[in-house]
C-alpha cells in the first residue's frame, strides 16, 4: 500500500505525524509531499525535504491522506483530491480535511465526519463519532482522532489480524486489542 500525504503551510502537526508514524509501523511505504519542499504547520514545527507534489505520478499511489489545520488547499492538492477520486482510489483527511473533499462537491450522499464547527451541508450525512469509512473516504472527526483514522485504514485495506499485529506491535494491552478493534 502506497500512501501519499500532502502537507500545506499551517497544517496540524499532530494529525499528520500520529496519522504518518502509525501507517508506517502498519507497513504502508508513505509518501510526503508538498508544493515546496518545506512547509510550516500550524504551531510552526517545519517539515523539509517533502517531494513535490508537481514532480509525483499520482498513478503510484493506493490513497490520498490530509492532515487538517484549517489552510486553505492549493490549486495543486484540489487537483490531486479530484485525481484520487476520479480513478477510484482511497481518500483519507482529519478534521478540516474532510471539508476539502465536501467543497469540491464529493461528499454528497456519503457518510463522514469533520471538525463538527466547521461542518456544512455538503450533501451527505455527519456522524457524531470519531472515524467514518464510506468508499472511498476515511474521515476523522479531530485531533483526538489521529490514531483511530490509521487504525480504521488498516483493519478495512489490511484486515482485522494485520490490525491486531499493529496494536501489539504499539504495546497496547492484549484486553484492550479488542475494544479498541470494536470501537472502530
């Protein structure tokens, strides 16, 4: 599984380094990209040495994931947005994230979650939970959720054992496995 996560100035910093670190521990090769090879989130921690995004096939890749932040996306980020869902592949964003794909119209009859004060009629269906899987969009609530959103991508794209492996692998209690499995 090839993961492609684009990083814009003012971006939150724990949404996409809890989402990056847990897809990596899964196995998934990730990818960080950008419209310059450095940005800044949003409590000013910079990230440098993305690739760009210009210089990307975005054929190489199974899923699109955006941190939140509250930025406005790029001309760039919407294009790829439009790519990823174009040629059926997985989408995947984390607070303001999922208003990004509500703006450009996919959302509509879907099942999602957002940073609830920023959620608006995007013509599909908001629910009050933490993480949200409706094909092809993985939507999370905030930054309470940044490690449920990875859990939620492995177990539906990997399986429930390859999730099980994950938690065990990240010390979680064997009673606990379960649960948490269940609360997603």
């Amino acid at each position: 599984m090839k993961i492609l996560v684009i990083l814009n100035n003012g971006f939150e910093e724990l949404e996409a380094t809890g989402t990056i670190i847990t897809l990596k521990r899964a196995g998934y090769e990730v990818t960080l990209a950008g419209d310059t090879t450095c940005v800044v989130g949003k409590h000013q921690i910079a990230y440098e040495h993305l690739k760009l995004l210009k210089d990307l096939n975005l054929k190489d890749y199974d899923l699109l994931f955006l941190p939140g932040g509250g930025y406005t996306p790029s001309l760039s980020t919407n294009q790829t947005i439009t790519y990823f869902v174009e040629h059926n592949k997985y989408l995947a964003a984390i607070c303001s994230g999922p208003t990004y794909f509500g703006n450009l119209g996919y959302l509509k009859g879907k099942n999602y979650v957002c940073f609830p004060a920023l959620n608006q009629d995007f013509g599909g269906y908001f629910k009050d939970t933490y993480v949200v899987y409706d094909k092809p969009f993985f939507t999370a609530r905030s930054v309470a959720s940044n490690i449920l959103l990875p859990f939620k991508i492995v177990l539906e794209l990997s399986g429930k054992d390859k999730l099980k492996e994950l938690l065990k692998q990240m010390e979680f209690l064997p009673n606990d496995i379960e649960k948490i499995i269940e609360s997603i």
